[in-house]
C-alpha cells in the first residue's frame, strides 16, 4: 500500500496561488490520487483525483509528473475561506477494486490563508 | 438528500462500556467506510464495505466490529470500549463513477472514553 508524505503546514496570503506538493514513492499501478479539504469540526471533501499529467476543475489543479512518485495541488488565488486541512489520498479506487479497494491517507497540510 | 448521517454526535463513555455508531446515506451507494481521526495521525481506516453483505478489515480494526445492515446502513460497534479508542470517527460512502470514485463523508461522531 502506497504511503504519502506532505508538509505538515503551509503559510499564505488572499488571492496568491499555493501549491501543496505530496510525496507518494511507492505508488502501484493502479493507484489514483485524490486530495480532500477538511474543516474543523466537519468530514472531509472531495476537491480533485487523477491517474496521470494534469486534471482540472472549478476548484483546483492537479499535476502528476510522468513516474507517479508526487503530485502537486494548486489552488488559485487562495481566499480566508480555504483554510483547512488538505489529505492527499493514494489507493486503488477503480470500481472493480473490490476488497483491495483499502486506502492510505496522508498526515494532511494545514493550509492558513492570511489576509 | 441529507447525504451521510451520523449518530449520536457526542458521546462519553467509560472503560469497558459498549455501544454502536451507526451510519446510514442516502445516495444509493455501494461503498462504505468507517475511519477514526485522531490528533497528529490523520484519517486511518478501520472496515469497510464494498457492497451490502460484504465487511473487510482496514488498518486499525483491533477493537470493533461492523455490520452492513443493508446497503444504507452500516454501523459500527465498540464491544469494551478503551480510552485508546477516543476519537473522531467518520463514516463515508462511495460509488463508483466510471473507473474511479470518490467518498462523501458524514459529519462525524466524538467519542470520549473516560
């Protein structure tokens, strides 16, 4: 089972962008990477999953470079809103993983947006 | 739809005491998961459920057991509770969407154990 590594906590200000690098050497084949936002007090959030190069959506970008061994979330433009803790997730979640469908979580990043 | 719900919220117990979390959502998934998050160690997965009928071990099962009641409901049990066990406990669900899928998670269940 794949394990990650992520900073512990991050600094930054409104409206730059931050990137949030997770480690993830022993990746298997049919791993995805999927990062989660968390609020205090509150479950975790889906904000983006990829296999490979880059994916996007309305909230963030993901890049994974060619080996698969890290990837980096970019959020835009950062606003006091998306202080939380940020999990990069690594497993099997392909529909027919069945039972080794069992996912290892990172220690997270706690991300501080100052004004 | 109310998504994942959790109950009860809070709860204190003493050594040795037993009771069930339980779980139920309401999106029709086939997946689901009970995890505990403690301080300094992140998310660590305890069992989960592929599908109703199914339960398989995660990482940190020592000390629970779990029922797949039917495909909302998946509880999860303390038998002799310990105070290693005080945490946060998150049930999640998940379905399949194409070849990946991702999990929605309940709000969480406090447990204290004295």
């Amino acid at each position: 089972l794949a394990k990650t590594t992520q900073p512990i906590s991050m600094d930054s200000y409104e409206g730059q962008e931050v990137n949030i690098t997770c480690s993830h050497n022993n990746i298997a084949t049919n791993d995805y990477i999927t990062w989660y936002q968390q609020f205090p007090s509150q479950g975790p959030r889906f904000i983006i999953q990829g296999y490979k190069t880059k994916v996007t959506n309305e909230v963030a970008s993901l890049f994974i470079p060619a080996d698969r061994k890290s990837s980096t979330l970019s959020l835009p433009r950062v606003s006091l809103s998306d202080t939380a803790v940020y999990y990069c997730l690594v497993g099997d979640v392909r529909y027919n993983a069945g039972n080794n469908r069992k996912l290892i979580w990172g220690l997270g990043t706690s991300l501080a947006v100052n004004p | 739809n109310a998504g994942v719900t959790q109950t009860p919220k809070f709860q204190v117990l003493k050594t040795g005491q037993s009771m069930t979390l339980q779980c139920a959502q309401d999106m029709n998934h086939n997946s689901m998961y009970w995890y505990r998050q403690d301080p300094g160690m992140g998310l660590r997965l305890i069992y989960y459920s592929a599908s109703e009928g199914t339960t398989d071990k995660g990482e940190v099962p020592n000390g629970y057991n779990v029922s797949r009641l039917n495909k909302r409901e998946f509880s999860l049990r303390l038998e002799s509770a310990a105070p290693s066990q005080t945490s946060v406990y998150f049930c999640a669900s998940s379905e399949p969407r194409g070849p990946q899928e991702t999990q929605y998670f309940g709000p969480g269940t406090r447990l204290l154990v004295l």
